[in-house]
C-alpha cells in the first residue's frame, strides 16, 4: 500500500514538473524547432515537384499548416527572438503562396515590434525591398536598402544591401548610377574592413567587397587590394581568407596555377594550424605540389 | 556431466518462473530502482525548463556548455548524463541494494519463509558497503568494455556498420563473461556476511563450477538488454525520423525493460547458488 502511495506521487510530481515549464523560452525552441522542420520539409517537397500542378498541389496541402504551426509560436511567446524567426518563415511561406501583399505586412511587423533583434530585422527589409524591386517600385526599394545601410549595415544579410543597389543599376544597363553605386559599396565595405579587421563579420565584407570587384570584371585591382591592404604584414584570420580568394582568382581568372599554388603555400606556411588550410592542402597533394 | 548441466539449467528455469508466478513481489526491488532511474531521466529531462534550469542548469552549462540547455541539442547529451549517473550513482548506491534484497526473497523462499520485502531490505542495508563496492567492480568492467572495445571497432571497420555493430556486440559479450564470474557476490553477501573481496572470490570458484549454466541463465535475459542497446545505438536515427524528445521515450523503455531482465538475471542465480548449494 505504502509502495502505491510512492509510486502515485512519484507520477504526479513528474507530471506537474513537465507541466510547470511548458510556457517558457525551451517550449519555444522547441515549437520552433518543429515548425522549422515542417517548413522545411515543404521546401524539400517543392524542390522535388515534377511540375508546376504538383507543385500548386503541394503549395495548397502543406502550406497552411506550417503557417499555423508557426503562427502558434508568435501568439503563445510574443516577447521572445524566436517570433521574430518564426514571422520571417512566416513571411517565406506567404511569398510561396504568392500572397505578397500578406508578406509584407508580416515583414512590417517584424521591423516595427522587433528592432533590436538585428539580424532578422535585416533580412525583413532586404526581402521587403526585393518585393518593392519586383513590383517595379524602386524608388521605395532604394529606400529601404539606405535604411538598411544605415542602420543595419553590420549584420550578415545587411551587407548585401550596397552590393544589391548597384546590381540593380548595372542589371538596367544604368552604367553611370552603377559605377556611382559600385564605387559607394566598395568604400562602405573597405571602411569596414579597414576599421574592424578582427571581428568574423569582416570577412563577409570582404566576400561582397570581392563581388563588387568580380560585377566590374576588376579583377587585377582585387588582387592588389587584397594583397596590398589585407594580406601585407597581417596574420589576422582576414588576410588568409584574403589569399585563399587571391589563389582562387588566379586560378580561374588568369589560368595560373603556378602563382595559385604558390599563394597557398604562402598560405600554409602562415597558417598551418587553421581547419581552411587543411582543404588546400589537399588540394596541393592532389595536384603532387 | 552435459547432460545434467541441461537438467540444471532447465529445472533453475522452471522453479524461477514458477517462484516469480507465485510470488510476483520479487520484481519490487527492482520496480524500486526503475523508479529512482525514471525520477534522475526526469529530472534531466526537465532541467532545461524554467524553473528547474535555475538549479540544473549550471551543471550542464559547467560540464558541457550552454548549448545544451537548448531544444534540441539537450537530447544529444540526455544519454550520456543518464548513462553516467546510473552507472556511478544509481547502481552502486539502489542497484546494489535492490538486488542484493531481490536474491534475499528468493533465499527466503528456498528457506521455508515468506519472502518479506523490508526484512530483506533492512539486511541489504545493513551490508550497503561490500554490496556497493561489488557493484562498483562489475559497472567498472562495463564501463571500461563500453569505453574500449568500441574504440578498437571503430579503429578496425571505421564508421561502417558492421564495426556499429561489433562495437555493441563484443562489449556485451564480455560483460556476460565477466558479470556471469562474479554474479553471485551479491548473494553471497547477503547469505555468509562476507566481505566484497571475499564475495568476489567465492562466486568465481562457484561460478567456475559451473560456469556454462550460469553463463546462459545470465546470457539469456540480458538479451533484452542488448535488444535495447542496439536503440541506444541508433537513438540518433530514431530521434530524426520522428522527434528528438523519442530520446526520452527509449530511455523509459529501457529503464523498464531493466526491471525484468534485472529480475530474472539475479532471481535465476539466486535459485541456482541455493539449488547447487543443496547438492553440495
């Protein structure tokens, strides 16, 4: 009897202990979590549609439930980051749908309730803006990407918002506004660089900087920057992706291998201790170097 | 000499079914310990959820870092913690006992005396430190063959399958070796008042005595355990099939599938060292 008696209370416990954290920050990763899995699964499902028909089949089957299974994670924690995610995916599946104008309200939100939360506030406007660049509104466009510079300039996504403007203007065979705009994003991105070489987010600076330079074919004056300004006399993490992009440029723009390796080997003398160096590496065993 | 060997361990089987039929109580020590194990799952399982991070937290975050407070990442640790802590907290300090009370009621039985929870209890307390360390000396040789014996597979077939599964095959088989040497300790201990070392040694002469009887009576229901091993083995195929909290669900199972296979490991010995001693 005395045993029953444990084993119930054993059981109650266990049960009011789940039950007492059901609505903190945990339960939410891990609605989010699932939610994010069935968002994904109903991209694996679009990439392996057929036809345009399975696809609208599927669009119309799945969709609304990762909508909802999302849509439950912004009602029940409307405070936490993790809302903020869950709208931009929210976002993603409205534009799926077609229904852009549900998009951008969803991403309007995200920039109104969730400024601090920088990344996603980013990627909220980046997306915005190609919605406003699709329907021909550039002006709009062009604005938020300014915003976007200005205020969120720092973050992964935000850096593209240079690069995209003057890749809007060459797309339109504006040559002027473009080579204005190239010149703009090339001195935002060296600036950056220039004033924070040691933080990780330089080297997607330096990623866009060197899509500047490959938009404009320009591609002896990338080397000299990178040799020049990044690579001399540093042994920061910047300045080996910087001769491991050196390398690739001679390698598939000039056809020398000979100068490639030869950087690679600079490279692996430099920094034989970094994980990126044991691929090159390889890559030089391969070729008996 | 094979021949009555067969008889023995036949007639072990038959009166340990019988016993547990009629006495069902014998599966209580071990329900006991099933229970602690289900209450230390819970509780990892529950440490990343407010309140209880507060108080669990700090630990994983010291040991393992942060990241596993976090969905999912908190069920690739769930195993290792629950395996650790019931291999040097829960076994030497309930298992030891529990089992030492589960051979005490079959003992009893063979004796002519109702085979009494408490009593049993009382005396395996009373005896906590040669049953404890006994304990320790088998989850060692456990330990140390899940630790190894994987090691050299891995080193052998490399991440293939087959190497997946010798690695869980070989430590297995080595652990029935050696528990099926010093299995009986724990009776020995609660029946003489012997001291670990003294235990050990007398259930390897006894065992050796008839080491295949007792090698299959512990190989037969420690094949459940190895059916359960090969989920812990796949956990990770399993969670993202379905969900990562399967985790825990396996981890219940095979809490549960202990309490059965546990019973009738040390029930079977216990009615072989008193069948044998008999004889003697």
């Amino acid at each position: 009897m005395r045993i029953k008696k444990v084993i119930l209370l054993f059981l109650i416990i266990c049960f009011a202990a789940v039950n007492a954290g059901c609505y903190g920050t945990y339960e939410a990763e891990r609605q989010y979590w699932l939610a994010n899995r069935q968002y994904e699964r109903l991209l694996q499902s679009l990439n392996q549609a057929s036809d345009e028909s399975q696809r609208s089949e599927i669009i119309k089957d799945k969709a609304p439930e990762v909508i909802i299974s999302l849509r439950k994670i912004t009602i029940n924690y409307p405070f936490l980051p993790l809302s903020s995610q869950a709208m931009l995916l929210i976002a993603n599946v409205y534009i799926i749908e077609a229904r852009l104008d549900r998009a951008i309200k969803e991403y309007e939100n995200i920039i109104n309730e969730f400024p601090h939360m920088r990344e996603q506030c980013a990627s909220a406007m980046i997306a915005l803006a190609s919605i406003y660049k699709e329907r021909g509104n550039w002006r709009s466009a062009e604005e938020i990407y300014e915003n976007v510079i200005s205020e969120y300039f720092d973050t992964q996504i935000g850096f593209q918002a240079p690069l995209l403007i003057a890749r809007y203007y060459k797309s339109r065979a504006m040559n002027i506004e473009a080579d204005k705009t190239y010149e703009t994003a090339m001195n935002l991105y060296k600036e950056y660089i220039n004033d924070n070489p040691d933080v990780p987010q330089a080297s997607i600076a330096l990623e866009q900087l060197v899509n500047c330079y490959s938009d404009q074919g320009e591609w002896l004056e990338a080397i000299r920057y990178l040799q020049n300004d990044i690579i001399e006399d540093s042994d920061s993490p910047l300045a080996l992706q910087a001769m491991l992009i050196t390398g690739t440029i001679y390698e598939a723009q000039f056809n020398s291998r000979d100068k490639a390796f030869e950087i690679y080997r600079q490279a692996i003398e430099k920094f034989p201790e970094d994980p990126l160096v044991e691929k090159i590496r390889d890559r030089l065993e391969l070729y008996g170097e | 000499m094979i021949k009555n060997a067969f008889f023995l361990f036949l007639n072990v089987i038959k009166i340990d079914l019988k016993l547990l039929k009629d006495y069902p109580r014998i599966f209580i020590p071990l329900t006991l310990r099933a229970l602690v194990s289900l209450g230390v799952l819970c509780l990892i399982y529950i440490s990343p959820y407010y309140p209880f991070k507060k108080i669990l937290g700090p630990p994983v975050i010291e040991f393992f870092g942060s990241k596993f407070l976090h969905y999912p990442h908190n069920f690739t640790i769930l195993p290792i913690i629950f395996i650790n802590i019931k291999n040097f907290l829960i076994n030497p300090l309930i298992t030891s006992i529990m089992v030492a009370v589960c051979c005490g009621m079959v003992y009893d039985y063979h004796n002519g005396r109702e085979p009494k929870f408490w009593r049993n209890f009382n005396k395996a307390v009373r005896r906590f430190l040669p049953l404890s360390l006994c304990m320790l000396f088998l989850v060692s040789i456990s330990y140390l063959s899940y630790r190894m014996i994987p090691l050299l597979m891995i080193k052998l077939f490399g991440e293939a399958e087959i190497g997946i599964f010798m690695s869980t095959f070989i430590p297995f088989f080595v652990l029935i070796i050696f528990e099926s040497l010093f299995v009986f300790c724990f009776i020995a201990i609660m029946t003489k008042k012997q001291n670990a070392f003294k235990a050990l040694k007398k259930s390897f002469i006894f065992s050796l005595k008839l080491y295949p009887v007792v090698f299959f009576l512990v190989f037969l229901p420690r094949l459940l355990d190895l059916l359960m091993s090969f989920l812990i083995v796949f956990q990770v195929r399993i969670s993202d099939m379905f969900i990562p909290d399967i985790a825990v669900l396996i981890f219940v199972l095979i809490i549960l599938i202990a309490i059965i296979s546990d019973t009738l490991v040390f029930s079977l010995i216990a009615n072989l060292y008193v069948l044998s001693a008999d004889e003697n």
